[in-house]
C-alpha cells in the first residue's frame, strides 16, 4: 500500500515524517499482540479451540485498551522523541490503527486455522481497497479538483493543511472496516477467561514478543535512525529517508511472497506436526517456497529498469539509490527462509532460541547501521539488513538442525540463490554498456526464460505432481 507515495509526491522529503510513524508501528503491534496469534495456532492443536479462542480474545481486548491509552497520553513524548512535534495528530490516528488492528488479530488467526482462505482474502482486501481509496482520492485527485473548483462543496471535506496525513487516515479507516466484517467472529466470542490457561500461554509465548521486536527491529530500524545518523542538513537527511524508504518498498513482491507464506504456514506446520513425515513436508515446502523467491527476485532485478521508469515519472528524485534493491530483495529471501525454519522453535517449545537469533541479528543491525550509513548512505543501510537476514538464516539452520532436522536439500537451493544473483549481476553489467530500455526488457526476458527452463528440467518429477503447472511441464517436455 505504502507504493503509492512516489506517485503522489514530487519532494521525496515530504514522506519523512510518515515513514518514522510507519517505522513505529511494527514495534508497538507486537507489544500488543504479545505472541497470541502463533500461540493460538500452538494450544489449538490440545486444548478445547473455543474455550482458548474466548480467553486469548478477553486478554487482547483489555491490553489492548490498555496500552492504547498509555499511547494517547504518552504521544507528545512520544512525538517529540521522533521528530515529529510539527505532526502530533499523526500518532493520535496511529493509537487508532494499532487498536483495531490487534483487536482483528484473533479473529483472523481464527480464520486461517479453520483453513477460510477466501473469506479471509475478501476481509483483507476490502481493508486495503478502502485504504487506497482514500489516499487516491484525497491526495491524488482532491487537491487539483479543489484548485480548479474552488467553490465545489468537496473543499467542505478536504483539509489541504493534512497532507501526508491522509495516508494515516486511509490506514485508520482500513482498519476500521476490515474489523467491522469482522464481527461475525467477534460476536460467537464468549466473555470466558480462563487464567491458568493463560499463564501457560504467556509463558510459551513471552519469548515471542522478543523475538517480534527483535525482527522489527531489524526490518525496521534503519529507517528509524536513518536521518538521525547520516552527516546531513535536515532536510537532506529527510529527503534521503524519503527515497530510502519508498526504493526499500520496491522489493515488495519479496514481502509479499513472505507475508502470504506467514499467513499459509503457521497453521499448516502445527497441524502437519504430529503426522508422519512432518520434516519431509516442511522440507518439500522450503523448497517450492525458495524457487518462488527466485522468481521474484528476478523479476524485480531483471526488470529494474522498468520500476525505475514508472516510480521517476512524477519526479527523477525518486530514482536515487534504485541500485540496492537487489540487495534489499536477497536480504527479503533470507528472512523468508528464516521464517520457513523457525517452525523448529516453535514445535519444540525452544521460543528462547528464536530471541536469542533474532536478538543477535538485531545487534548486527544496530552496530552496522550506525557504522555504515554514514559512509555510504542508502547502500549502508541495504548491506546492514542483507547481513543481518544472512545471520538469522545460517543461524537459525545450524541450530534447527540439531534440535529438529529437517532434510532441506541445501546444495540445490544454493544454487537456485547463486544463479540467479549471478543472473541479476550478468544483466546489470550487460545494460551498464549498453542502456535502451528496450535492450533491458529484452535481454531480462530471455535471461527470465533461460531460468524457468532449467527450473522445469531440474524439478520436473515434482512440478508434474501441481495442477495445472504439472500438465504445462508435461506438455513441454514431449
């Protein structure tokens, strides 16, 4: 969602003040979901689903309220502490959009474990259409309507003084709606709560929490301080973070890719876990899963070019630091393999573990961020985060596999990692030579080509075992 900012904004400065506030979310939703939602996936496979459903929604409701008003007193501090004194209402509307996501965070949770994907797919969608809609409108087409009419009755509800802040606004309503078609789950919900259950779930899922705001902050941080560390005047400092953040966003195909592997996998690993030949699956998972990565990277590395020419069609500013987006996507790859690992933890209870790695990684963020992005700006931040993802993937590897192994085929998913960076790397210095956008579309095509041939030829025993994909392999190896 966040992509339509280059789109809208010619000054790459001006999203600064809510890129911190979305930098700041991340953190504040794991404190006040605390772990629930994977310990709700984890007690539903022995304990009694409604009775647990009941007692983790009352906890969430009540901190929720909780912690929200602790924010909403707390968000002059707050503000200030962030640079974001010119904007206070900015973190009012974030108190909001942090209440009625967690309060969503069950009810969704519920969702996937009852395996309602499709349901679940229209409650999210409508919650991001309505977003959209409402930044589309009040910031990409109201403020020219309002200069050409200015006696048009929408000048009543277009505050021009807002700005970026709509953004904020479209989040705050998406929320709103998305938990309003909610209710059905909300309203089976039963007043219940049952207090040694829910120690026993706090004490699985404490080290949850940080293993959470470890993650967060290594996804995180680098925007949080980028301003506040680069040798800069404020408003390139601010005009920097801007670009870093939107160029941070194109390798969004990757985060996708994780965020619907999250969502799918969770249930999935807890409920294939007592069946025989759990490891195999998990393995069998990993690798499709890696193989889709790959896709995206090229996608995104071969046709770089193209997103460069889209996002610099309101302002060639935003094109600056494009060139670390690879980078940034590889780094995606490694958290998502990590994420596909780390069913090794939760299984076997060792959540300790998952916040020693991620806690390790956050140290290697913080210390690298601070070291490099004053030397190299964007690329410093880019090589911070791809280090980090590299340690908690290897980490997290080393000791899955000595708690819980699982048989990845290692060898072979390497190479898919290898050769398709060495693809990335061999188009970039091709179009280095010689630039037509054209030649980069061409020359990215083929290359896209070559690799799902040599994909197809070395998984075709297993591709042909997929519907649909299985007869289009079948069909071009007669």
């Amino acid at each position: 969602m966040n992509m339509a900012l280059p789109f809208l904004f010619t000054q790459p400065a001006k999203t600064a003040d809510i890129t911190q506030v979305y930098a700041m979310i991340p953190f504040l939703n794991v404190l006040f979901t605390y772990g629930m939602e994977t310990a709700y996936f984890k007690f539903s496979q022995d304990k009694e689903k409604k009775h647990l459903y009941n007692t983790l929604s009352v906890s969430l409701f009540i901190t929720s309220l909780v912690f929200t008003g602790v924010l909403f007193l707390c968000r002059k501090s707050l503000a200030s502490a962030a640079g974001l004194t010119e904007h206070p209402e900015y973190l009012s509307w974030m108190c909001g959009i942090l209440f009625f996501d967690t309060l969503s965070t069950l009810p969704f949770a519920r969702l996937r474990q009852e395996n309602r994907p499709r349901r679940y797919a229209f409650v999210r969608v409508a919650g991001i259409v309505i977003n959209l809609c409402i930044v589309f409108f009040f910031l990409g087409f109201l403020p020219g309507y309002a200069s050409r009419h200015p006696d048009s009755f929408l000048n009543l509800v277009y505050k021009m003084d807002i700005g970026i802040g709509y953004y904020l606004i479209g989040n705050l309503l998406g929320s709103i709606t998305t938990l309003s078609l909610l209710l059905p789950e909300i309203k089976s919900l039963q007043w219940e709560f049952d207090k040694v259950l829910w120690k026993e779930v706090m004490v699985y899922s404490y080290p949850l929490i940080i293993v959470g705001l470890g993650g967060m902050t290594n996804d995180m941080l680098s925007r949080l301080i980028y301003q506040h560390v680069v040798d800069l005047p404020v408003q390139q400092a601010k005009h920097e973070l801007g670009i870093f953040a939107n160029v941070y966003r194109l390798s969004v195909l990757i985060t996708i890719m994780i965020q619907a592997f999250r969502m799918a996998a969770e249930p999935f690993f807890f409920n294939q876990s007592k069946l025989e030949g759990a490891q195999r699956s998990y393995a069998r998972v990993m690798k499709f899963f890696v193989i889709a990565c790959c896709f995206m990277f090229l996608l995104i590395g071969l046709y770089l070019d193209v997103l460069k020419w889209i996002i610099t069609l309101k302002s060639s500013a935003w094109g600056e630091g494009i060139y670390i987006v690879p980078i940034l996507a590889m780094a995606n790859i490694f958290l998502g393999i990590y994420y596909n690992q780390s069913v090794w933890y939760k299984l076997t209870g060792k959540n300790m573990y998952g916040a020693y790695i991620t806690l390790a990684g956050a140290m290697v963020t913080i210390g690298l961020n601070i070291l490099l992005i004053p030397k190299w700006h964007y690329l410093g931040a880019a090589l911070a985060t791809f280090a980090c993802y590299l340690l908690m993937m290897t980490s997290s590897y080393w000791l899955g596999q000595k708690f819980y192994p699982v048989p990845y085929a290692r060898k072979k998913l390497l190479s898919y990692l290898a050769f398709v960076s060495l693809i990335v790397v061999t188009h970039r210095i091709l179009v280095h030579y010689y630039s037509p956008l054209w030649f980069s579309i061409l020359t990215g095509t083929l290359f896209l080509l070559a690799f799902t041939a040599f994909v197809g030829r070395v998984e075709k025993k297993d591709l042909q075992k997929i519907p649909v994909i299985g007869k289009w392999v079948g069909a071009l190896s007669r």
